[in-house]
C-alpha cells in the first residue's frame, strides 16, 4: 500500500530523460550505463544486485535482431506473460565485471516440450538471481540477452524495440499483438 507520508511524485519511467539512463551507479568508479560507445556501439547490462555488467552490441555484425517470445520457456523464466529479447553474437557479448559472480544452469526438456535434444543453458548471478542471458546448444554462436537488463533506457524504445513476436500461438488472449512486427506462431 502506498505511504501517506510519500510527497514527492515518484518518477515515471516513461516520463524519465532518455538521453541518460536513470540506474545509479552501483561501485565506486563503475562505468554503468554506457552506450554507443566507439565503432562497435555496445551498451551495458547490469544484473540486479549491480555485480555482474556485459557489455552487449547494439548494432553492426555483433547485434543479431530483437524479438518478443510467448513461449512457455520465456513464461516461466521471466515470471511473466512474455519475454522481450534481443540476440547477439556470443562472441560480441563481453564481460566488465563480475564474470566469476555467473553460474549457469542448463536443460533439454522443458515445460513446453522436448528441445531436439537441443540444450537452453542459462547464465544469471548468483548474487541476486537476475538472468543475463541465454544460449541454447541449436545456436552455440548466440546469446538471448533480455532487453530489461541493458541500462540505457533509450535503448529499450529505439533499437532495442522488438521487430518480431514469435510463439503467437502461446500469446495470451488479453494481450493483442504489437502493431507493425511480424507475426509468427512459432520460432
């Protein structure tokens, strides 16, 4: 429930400046936040708790695609009705800090159905459990990071915004389909 004593109006961040992400700095001297940086413009990604940071490309021959899932995988991982997602070359997705923070957990079968003997290794914080990204066996060169963990918010609603929805088919009926992205029932 909302305090009564709260004045001040809690900042929106739909109304937030863009221009800068709004995430603190989480350790003396950190660089979080980055984007656009030099040629390759990567930008970071924290976890949670703030001790892992990747830096992920945003465009060039690193950055793959963005893509909205409704599968019942990205259901249950994101605690949610959908996972919005964007794919970059695992050889592109470089660690700042905290790589010896990442554990990993890896499956064949899921909720949903058998993978083609195909592996979905997920690797998240152990600090704070936030999920960084993931890799599947299928697609070895590829990591599947969530476009909620990159900093710059900017991000999320320019290049980061998802060109296609995949899993239509598993898309619940209150959400209708976003506008001008392709559509398609399964991957």
């Amino acid at each position: 429930m909302p305090s009564e004593k709260h004045t001040e109006p809690v900042p929106s961040v739909v109304e937030a400046d863009k221009s800068k992400p709004i995430f603190p700095l989480f350790t003396d001297g950190a660089n979080d936040g980055f984007s656009g940086r030099g040629e390759d413009k990567a930008a970071s990604a924290t976890c949670l708790c703030g001790a892992v940071q990747i830096s992920v490309p945003t465009q060039g021959p690193g950055f793959k695609g963005t893509f909205l899932c409704h599968c019942t995988d990205c259901r249950k991982i994101s605690g949610s009705m959908f996972a919005t997602n964007f794919t970059v070359a695992l050889s592109h997705l470089k660690y700042v800090r905290g790589k010896s923070s990442v554990k990993s957990y890896g499956q064949c079968e899921t909720i949903g159905a058998p993978r083609n003997g195909h592996t979905m290794t997920e690797y998240w914080c152990d600090h704070c459990g936030r999920l960084m990204y993931r890799v599947s066996s299928g697609h070895p060169d590829v990591a599947f990071v969530r476009v909620g963990a990159v900093d710059d918010l900017g991000l999320h609603e320019s290049v980061l915004k998802p060109d296609i929805e995949l899993f239509t088919k598993d898309r619940v009926g209150w959400l209708p389909a976003l506008q001008g992205v392709k559509q398609h029932p399964t991957m």
